[in-house]
C-alpha cells in the first residue's frame, strides 16, 4: 500500500528511548518521516491512526535472523521471514551470512540487497562473512563488502577458531567502524554436545556445551577487542560468566558490545527433560542462575540489544529427534509478546528498558539512522497491545519454521500495527492489501 | 490389588517406589516359569512385540525375544541394519509404520538418548526402552535390583558401589535412579573425566578411588567400558584404567566376604573384572542373564495390559494366577 502523504497517529502512549520520551503523545508523519511529535496534534487532510490504549515505539531492529537465502530457501525466504519480522514489530532485522553460498563477496551482498528491495516489506540488512566461506583461514574483502551495503560481519553459527585471525579480523574491520560479531563457542569444549552441560544433560544421558564453550572464547576476544581497538559484538549471550566478563570489560572501556535471545531469558535446561528438540538451539537453554543473569545484564545495561537469532528450520528436520535435529529456533513472531508476558508483566524489566534493547541500542551498535522517532526521522513505527492475549499455535506462524520453543503459551501482548517508512504494513494485526502477498 | 498404569517402560527416574517392587514382584512370580520343563504361559497369546533394534545388541535382543516366546506372544523383529533408517526414514516414522501393522509393544534399542521418549509421544502402542544411548535401560536396572533382592534379601540399606564410565553408561543411570527409590546408598566411583560431579546433588556419593569405596560395598557393579573412551581423551590408557579401577582378586580381599560382583555384561575380561573375579564364587554375573528374561517377562506383561487404555489387573505375583 502506498504511503498516505500525511498520517496522525493520535492518543497513543510514545516510547522512544532516543529522545528520553516515555509519555503520552501523538505522532505525525509526513511523506514517510516523522514531522512532528507531541500531545494533541492537529493536521489538515491527515489520515489518522487511532491509537488510544496502545505504545507507540521506534520500529524494532533485530541484530541476528537468518533469512537462509540464498540456498536454504526451503526453511525461509525473505519474504516468509520479512512477514514474520512485520508480524514482530520489527521492521529492520540484520540477515546472518552463514548461508549456502556463504555471504562473503560483494556480489552476494548486492544479491540479498536486490532479494530485498523486490519483496520490498522492511529494511534487511545483510552481513558479511568475516572469513572466506566461514572457514576461518581467510578474511573477506570486509572494505568491499561495506561498499556493497554490508552492515557488519560475522561468522555466525561458526566460531572464529583461530585467535591471531579474530585478531586481524578486529584489526582490519576498524576501517569500517563496523563490529565484529563473534559466536562464541570453543568447539573443542562443546564437542558432540547438544544441550547446557549440567544436571538436565546428565539426567537425559546427553552430551552437553559445557559454559566454558562460551566463556573462554568471550574472554579471548575482549582481550583482543582490547588490545587492537576493534569493535566487538559478542552473539546471543547465553552465560551468567559471560555477563561477568562483559560487564568488567565494558567497565575498563573496551569495546565491546552485545545481544541476548528472548529464549535464553525466558528458559532454562529444564524445558529439555522430554527431549523436544523444539527446546534445541545453540548456545544451549542454560541453568535457572544463567537465566537470571541474563535478565540483570539486560536491566542494567551490560546487555546492550534483545536480537531473536530466528532460525527456522523445516518440520523434517526438527522431527529427526533431539540429537539428530539441527540446532536453531524461531523468534520474530514471539520475541516482543513473550518479553512482555515473561519480564514486564511480571515487573522484573521496565518497558522502556526493553524497547530501547529493541530500537535505540540495536541502532547504535550498527551506527543505524533508524531506531528513534524524533523529527525527521524515518517513520518506521511499531504499535503495541500490551492487554492483547493469544496462544502460540503452530499453524499460525507466517515463518516457514515454526519451530518455537514457546508453542501453547499464552502471551500477553500483541504487535498491532506496523509503518515502514510511513507505509502501513500491518494494521491492527492484519496485513494491509498488497504487502507481503 | 496393585495396579500398573504407565502405557510405556522409559526408565526408571520416572517410576514410583511401588512401581518399581510391582515390576520386580512380577519378574518373581514369572522367574519359576523359566524353571518348568515347558517354559510358556499364554498371558500374551494373540498379542505382538515388536523388536526394533536399532543399535547392534545380542544379550538384550535375545531376553527380549525369549521373554516374548515364554509369554506366547507373536514377534516381530527389525534390526539396524535392515531397518529402513539407512533410507531417511526417521525413527518416528518407522515406529509408525510398525504401529500400523497392530503391534501391542514396541521394544526399541537405540543408540540416541531420548528415541524411545520421542517414539512413545508419537504412537499408541506400549514402548518398552531396551537401552537408548547413554540415558537409561530400565529393563537392565530392574535385573539389577531383583538380583539384589534375591541375593541379599533386601535393597534398603545396602551399600552399592558402581564402578567405571558412569558419564555415558546407561545401566548406570537405570541403577541408581531404581537403588536411591528403594532405599540403597550408591556410590559413583570411577575416573573424575568420567564421573559427572552433580550426580551428588541427586544423592548419589562420587569416589575417584576404588580402594576407599570398595571395603564399605555389600554390592559391586562393574560397567563395561567402551573402547572409543581412549581416544576420545577421557583416559589416557586402558592399562592404568585397569590398575586403578578393575576388580581383581587382591583388591577383593580389602572387600565384605559377602560383597557381590555383578556386571550387566558384556564383560571387557582383565579390564573391568579379571577373569577370577568374573568367574569366581561372588561373581551373580550369570545369574543376572537368567533373570533378565523374568524381568522382561514382567516388563512385557505389565505394560501390555495398560494398551488401549486398559489397566491391568494384577494378581499377586504367582505363576498360577497369571495362567488364568
């Protein structure tokens, strides 16, 4: 749908961190930015958006989704995923390189750019491979692929064994002031593993990713991030011991950043004991002390950024079983209402906290123009129901996966409306006519 | 009356205290059928187990099958090797393929921790665990306890001592869940690599050296250990494994006279337990075989009465009402 020349979101409750703004306000957009903000705005031969009894924030980024194209199209396509992120409220998502090709080359870059713009629902961001198809020996072309759109580069879903490579690797991105995002995992630690090593893997007979998989590797690349000036975002942080280790790097100044998972902050090793490998992702649901970590990481900031690490994957190969099924779980469509339901409802996260971890911080990692609805800004807009209850069913998901950890909760808080750029794209939970068809 | 209710045999981390006498109180009553000149009861005429045997097995396979045979059930049987996995068929999908042919019981092996969980979700049969990867093997626990039992007249109380690859033994686990539930005291000894420490917050002791767990042991169950634990890097050597934690005869004269050797078999002979020991007068390794078969009796017979949403009415365990 094309966007209205003027739109009055009106008698909404305004949340943006950017500009400090917690209150009652209204929003006008014009030819797709935000014109003006503030309490009883009037506008000529406006459309407007009733929004009484809703929160109105930036658009959500997430940091981590993969989109598996190109190659793996048959778990999720950009438009499948791109109507899932609508459905979550986020209207950027960042798409991980660990596709098939690998995303280390301009031309792929520019492939998964051109894929976007046609579908043409929200803003994706592609990374770049930090090293040549993932395999850790060579670095990408990294100056080359940022020319090409890239947003930052990681070798997601793969460690960066070597130390003196992630050490280049933070060396050379500095001319890019992009970070390096790092999926911590010291493989000859997690081994065969495929659940939290601790009472539940050893309750079920399995091999577990012992904490340490994550926290050695953490603390070799703050000491590098340290030592070379380089920019660090650590992935989906999954350890109480990681929290640590950021927490007192970020205090000597290194910089570093980083990203938890509404999964790891609403679940722990627990939910495995039916061997459900609905419950399986890596880094693995760690114990309830990790889980609450997390959450005071979150609260007080040492966490920068709530990214999903959305993951789907098709009913074939979750339902080879626990062991045999590939790691990864869907998170766009839930992320926000399970947050709510879980931490704010419950009043262990302040609202503003988690749309900050949702816009203005994730906006500032990647140096991002988006995240803030001040004046000028593009109008990218979310629109929540925090009242709205529903069940997880697995029938719904507008993903190709559906493999949700969260199947049959019931949450509480909806996505209600979404405007990318001024464009209405979901209106009170319905896609408007012709988006993502 | 008793009665047993579960549709399925899983483990036993998930059976009561009372689950667990009525399955061993069944393997007693069906022991003196296999002491019969002709060794069969009807009590599963007409009904079908299915074997699928998905990781190579003999002993297991073999009591399963004769315990069926003694019961007059029909068998049907499905080896690794010619099952269908080999063609991406998933377990899951194979089970109900096995389910569509009518089968009452699915007796299932398989090298993956939680295959058998997964299968029982999926279908309406009985499932019975024959051993899956290093999570449990109920039937193995409950020869265990019934050969306690009838060795030493009781469980409550006794000192159990297990000794080896406690990380991925499956009997292990079976054993310690079925001891702790019946009052036993166990203790985990073995190589520190291979003794998962949080065993101790599940009441379990852990000891990494045998010459101070073995004099305080009424009951010793060795594990076999399996040969790829070598290069996998949890010990250095077969030959120190052997020094440290095999039994042999000078380290049973620090035991009680009256300390039992079991072993849930096949024994690794001069690894876990030197010949002597094996073979010598405390050694129930034999007789833990021979028990196998009542106890997958009971196992069978109990579980294939809950089908169809049927609870089996259980007389008390003798072998003349289970003719009836």
């Amino acid at each position: 749908m094309k966007a209205p020349a003027r739109l009055l979101i009106k008698g909404g409750h305004l949340i943006d961190p950017a500009q400090n703004l917690d209150e009652p306000a209204d929003l006008l957009i014009e030819n797709g930015r935000v014109a003006r903000v503030g309490r009883n705005l009037k506008a000529e031969q406006a459309e407007i958006l009733d929004a009484k009894g809703k929160v109105i924030t930036p658009g959500f980024i997430d940091l981590h989704v993969h989109l598996r194209t190109p190659g793996q199209e048959h778990k999720e396509t950009i438009l499948s995923g791109s109507r899932a992120a609508v459905r979550g409220g986020f209207t950027t998502v960042c798409a991980m390189a660990n596709t098939d090709p690998v995303v280390d080359s301009a031309t792929l870059v520019e492939y998964v750019k051109s894929e976007s713009a046609k579908v043409g629902l929200i803003h994706i961001l592609p990374y770049g491979a930090v090293t040549v198809g993932l395999k850790g020996e060579t670095l990408t072309e990294m100056g080359e692929l940022q020319q090409a759109g890239a947003a930052g580069f990681s070798d997601d879903g793969m460690p960066i064994a070597s130390a003196g490579m992630m050490r280049r690797a933070l060396e050379y991105s500095r001319m890019t002031r992009l970070p390096v995002i790092d999926h911590c995992e010291e493989k000859s630690l997690s081994a065969h593993g495929v659940v939290h090593e601790g009472l539940t893997a050893t309750r079920l007979g399995l091999a577990g990713i012992p904490t340490e998989a994550e926290t050695v590797m953490i603390a070799r690349d703050l000491l590098l991030a340290e030592a070379t000036g380089g920019r660090l975002h650590i992935a989906h942080l999954s350890t109480a011991a990681g929290v640590e280790l950021i927490r007192a790097a970020k205090k000597r100044g290194v910089s570093v950043t980083t990203e938890v998972t509404p999964h790891h902050l609403s679940l722990s090793e627990e939910a495995l004991s039916t061997y459900d490998a609905r419950f399986k992702m890596n880094p693995p649901l760690r114990s309830q002390k990790d889980l609450e970590a997390l959450r005071e990481g979150l609260k007080d900031g040492t966490i920068d950024a709530v990214a999903t690490d959305h993951a789907p994957h098709s009913l074939a190969e979750k339902e080879a079983g626990l062991v045999r099924a590939p790691f990864g779980v869907v998170g766009l469509e839930t992320a926000v209402a399970v947050l709510l339901t879980e931490l704010v409802h419950r009043g262990s996260l302040k609202l503003f906290t988690l749309v900050e971890a949702l816009t203005r911080r994730p906006a500032k990692i990647l140096g991002l123009d988006r995240g803030t609805l001040a004046v000028g800004a593009a109008a990218d807009v979310t629109l929540l129901d925090l009242g709205a209850e529903w069940v997880v069913e697995a029938g719904s998901f507008l993903s190709k996966g559906n493999n949700t950890p969260f199947l049959g909760w019931r949450l509480k808080g909806r996505v209600s409306d979404v405007m990318v750029g001024g464009r209405p794209v979901l209106r009170d939970g319905q896609f408007m006519n012709g988006e993502g068809a | 009356m008793k009665k047993w209710t579960r549709k399925d045999l899983l483990g036993l981390e998930d059976l009561t205290r009372e689950e667990l006498l009525l399955l061993i109180d069944q393997a007693a009553a069906f022991k003196e059928i296999s002491l019969r000149p002709i060794k069969k009861v009807p009590a599963l005429r007409g009904r079908t187990v299915a074997l699928c045997f998905l990781e190579p097995s003999t002993r297991t396979r073999a009591s399963f099958e004769l315990a069926a045979k003694r019961l007059s059930a029909d068998i049907l049987s499905f080896q690794g090797s010619s099952s269908s996995l080999v063609k991406g068929e998933t377990v899951l999908d194979t089970a109900r393929n096995i389910e569509a042919m009518r089968v009452d019981v699915l007796v299932i092996r398989d090298n993956t921790s939680g295959v058998p969980a997964m299968v029982a979700r999926g279908v309406g049969c009985s499932v019975v665990n024959a051993g899956d990867g290093s999570h449990e093997h109920p039937t193995q626990g409950l020869v265990d306890l019934f050969t306690i039992r009838e060795k030493k007249g009781r469980i409550e109380g006794l000192n159990v001592l297990i000794v080896g690859d406690i990380l991925h033994s499956r009997v292990a686990r079976s054993d310690f869940w079925g001891l702790v539930k019946l009052g036993a005291r166990v203790t985990l000894c073995g190589p520190p690599t291979l003794v998962p420490p949080v065993m101790e917050t599940l009441g379990a002791k852990v000891s990494y050296r045998l010459e101070e767990a073995l004099p305080e042991a009424d009951v010793v169950i060795a594990l076999r250990l399996q040969l790829e634990r070598q290069q996998e890097r949890y010990i250095p050597s077969f030959r120190e494994y052997t020094k440290l934690y095999g039994i042999d005869l000078e380290k049973l004269k620090t035991a009680k006279p009256d300390l039992i050797v079991m072993h849930p078999g096949p024994v690794n002979r001069g690894v876990e337990l030197s010949p002597e020991v094996a073979d010598g007068p405390q050694s129930v390794i034999l007789e833990q075989v021979t028990n196998g078969i009542a106890v997958r009796m009971a196992a069978l017979y109990l579980v294939s009465g809950t089908h169809h949403g049927q609870t089996a009415e259980v007389p008390e365990p003798s072998p003349e009402g289970v003719e009836t």
